[in-house]
C-alpha cells in the first residue's frame, strides 16, 4: 500500500473512491474503499488482493488493521481529506492510533476549506515544516452564492421554507438541520405537503443513506434534508439552493453548508431562518466570514399549500360545504328541557328516618364487659389465669 487516504464520512470516501477509479481507468493502479455500515468480508477479500491506494474512514480502517487486513509500514502518502473534522476532538483519538502504525517517512497532505487557529497548531504537531497552498482567503465563502438570512420564528420555519421553494422555484436543494429526530421528522412533514423529499442522517443504515443521495443525483427527489452528514465535501451538479433550517452549532459548518451550491462557478442561493434565539450563532458566522450580515423580515402567506408542489392553488366555491365546518354551532338546548331525567340512585328508609337518641344512658361496650377487680389493684392489670401444670410440684 502506497497511499491512504482517510475521511470524515462514509458518504464522501465513497465519492473519492469513485473519482479515483476515474482517474486510474487506463493505468494498473488499483485502489479499495473501507467505511463503516457494511459487510467487512467483501472489504477483507479486496484487501488482501493488494491495492496501491486505500480511501477508508478511521472507524473500519483500525477494525481492518485490528483483524490484520490492512498493514500500513509501506505507505508514502497521507491525506487528511476536510482535516479540521478530522482534526476534531471526536476523531483525534482513532486519527492518532492509525499515525502511529504509519512510517515516520512519508508525505502527509491535509485539505480543508476551513482552519481554524486551534487546528492550524494541531496539525502542526503532526507534521514536519510543512507548507501552506491557499487557493482563497481562508473561511471565504463563493461570490457566486447569493446569500440571505430570514428572520423567522421556530414554529413557522416550515412554512417560510415551503413559501420560498414555491416562490424561487426550486427544483432542487439541500436543507440543513442540526439535529437526526428534527431532520427525520422535516423530511416528513414536507413529504405530506406534496414536496419530493428523502432524508439523509447517522441514524439511517449505509444502504439508505446511497440510495438516498443516488436518488437526489438522479433528480428524482426535490429536496435532501439532510445533517452535517452531507455537509463535507459532497459534489453533486447544478444544486442550485442549500437552505440552512437551522443555524449550524459551529461557523465553519455555515462555509461547508452552502459549498453544496453555487460550484465549478455556477450561481446558487443559501437562505438561513434566523430564529429569535439563533443572534450567537449568527454573530459567530459574521466573525468568521467576516462580513456583516442583515438578517431580513419575510412575509408569511396566511394560507398553508395544498396539493402537490408546483400546483396551482384549487379556487373554492362560494359555498364550499366544508364551511359547514367552521360555522359557528347553534346553541343546544339542555337535555332536562328536551325530556332526559337522570336514573335516581337506590333509596335506603333506614337513611330517611331522623335521629333519635337513647332515652336510658346506657355506658359503653368497653366498659360493661370490664372485668371486676380486686381492692388496690389496677383495673388496667389483668388477673392471673390458672393454666394446667406439665411438671409435678415439689413435696
């Protein structure tokens, strides 16, 4: 094994695994890919055939190198694709196990749209003077993306999201969210509202997560909801909108976000819904592009979409039955008026009769059966019992 290449997603490995099969169609170079959520047989049988080029992700590479598929003593060239993820706290630990198998000899190259200080003195510490290549100014967004952020209240982020698509004419896009259950459940909410959507998250296994991302390649879905899953990397043609539903956690995620449109050039549009609580972390996203950022007031319709998207609104008649629904009801009469009487509960005569107290004082239970008792003694002492002896008395 020549070179390793290791990245953040299981979704991007694949995608580099492909393009470097382009790249070596007409050579003897032969290259695997590894990653999490399939079958390690068909993986450890490419391996142990021999390849020049290994893309993996850290988890499945130090289960391959644990099971001794994979032996890393050979390898020239490192390449830590999006290596500010890479870098981060979550994969710092298996990133370190997988440096140590590697020869202290090698050419290590780390590739990232965004380098934050802390990461820069990082990845220092892993290499040896290295070099700096910026094609852009560092955190800089696409000039070609025009840039809008909507101030919208939390329970209305659907809506404006729907209004948007309809009003842009989206055919496309990406929609950002920050957490698996909230993508889960957008997903579904703008499926019942007629729009073509699939959802992308961890939670869903490797297999649904590339027929997913091959049908929004293919057209045949509208929109991705998706997390920072598909944020790293992802290189699909002609997006042309990303929509940030919720304001990323971290700035530099906002620079991968809306990466997903407006490539190779093209225009694309980046909308972000600013809810009232999101002020941080919009303020973190100025610091980072160092831009200001306006976030603009939008206008909600007062009516909610029916019908598929792309369908002209159905008109209603003047006298829609469904009005019946909403007309106000006639007051009812109450049920006493209209002959209804409640079933009466039993009677019991010995409840009726009035109280009548004894006429002779008669004193109480306790005390007519207290037993008599001897002069000087309590009458709380109890006598003694004569019981039958088992033992003869003494002479």
């Amino acid at each position: 094994m020549r070179a390793l290449v290791l990245l953040p997603t299981r979704e991007l490995a694949d995608q580099v695994a492909q393009q470097i099969k382009l790249y070596a169609k007409y050579t003897n170079l032969r290259s695997a890919v590894v990653f999490g959520g399939m079958d390690m047989k068909p993986q450890t049988l490419e391996l142990k055939k021999g390849v020049e080029v290994l893309v993996a992700t850290p988890g499945r590479l130090l289960d391959h190198i644990e099971a001794k598929n994979a032996v890393l003593n050979q390898v020239e060239y490192v390449v830590l694709d999006e290596a500010d993820r890479m870098l981060d706290i979550g994969f710092l630990p298996d990133l370190q196990r997988i440096l140590s198998y590697l020869p202290k000899q090698r050419t290590t190259l780390l590739f990232s749209a965004t380098f934050s200080p802390e990461i820069k003195r990082l990845a220092g510490s892993y290499l040896q003077d290295p070099i700096t290549i910026e094609v852009a100014r560092p955190n800089e967004t696409a000039s070609t993306v025009e840039q809008h952020f909507y101030s919208v209240l939390p329970d209305d982020k659907s809506r404006a999201l729907r209004q948007i698509v309809r009003q842009r004419e989206v055919r496309q896009a990406f929609v950002f969210v920050n957490s698996k259950l909230g993508c889960a459940r957008l997903a579904r909410s703008l499926e019942r509202d007629g729009l073509k959507t699939t959802a992308l998250h961890g939670d869903k296994s490797q297999d649904e997560r590339l027929k997913a991302l091959e049908a929004f390649k293919k057209g045949e879905v509208h929109l991705l909801v998706c997390t920072d899953v598909a944020a790293r990397g992802l290189d699909i043609k002609d997006v042309p909108a990303v929509f940030n539903f919720d304001v990323p956690f971290n700035a530099e995620d906002y620079v991968h976000r809306i990466g997903r449109t407006g490539r190779a050039g093209a225009s694309g549009l980046a909308v972000t819904l600013v809810a009232p609580s999101d002020n941080r972390l919009v303020s973190d996203i100025e610091k980072l592009i160092k831009k200001k950022i306006e976030v603009e007031a939008i206008e909600l319709d007062s009516d909610r979409p029916r019908g598929r998207h792309g369908d002209s609104p159905r008109p209603r008649r003047e006298e829609d039955p469904r009005d019946v629904l909403d007309a106000p009801r006639e007051p009812r009469e109450p049920r006493e008026r209209r002959g209804f009487r409640p079933a009466s509960a039993p009677r019991d005569p010995f409840f009726d009769k009035p109280y009548e107290p004894n006429s002779a004082e008669a004193p109480p239970v306790w005390e007519s059966q207290r037993p008599a008792t001897r002069p000087g003694v309590s009458a709380n002492i109890k006598s003694k019992r004569k019981v039958a002896a088992l033992f003869k008395p003494g002479d």
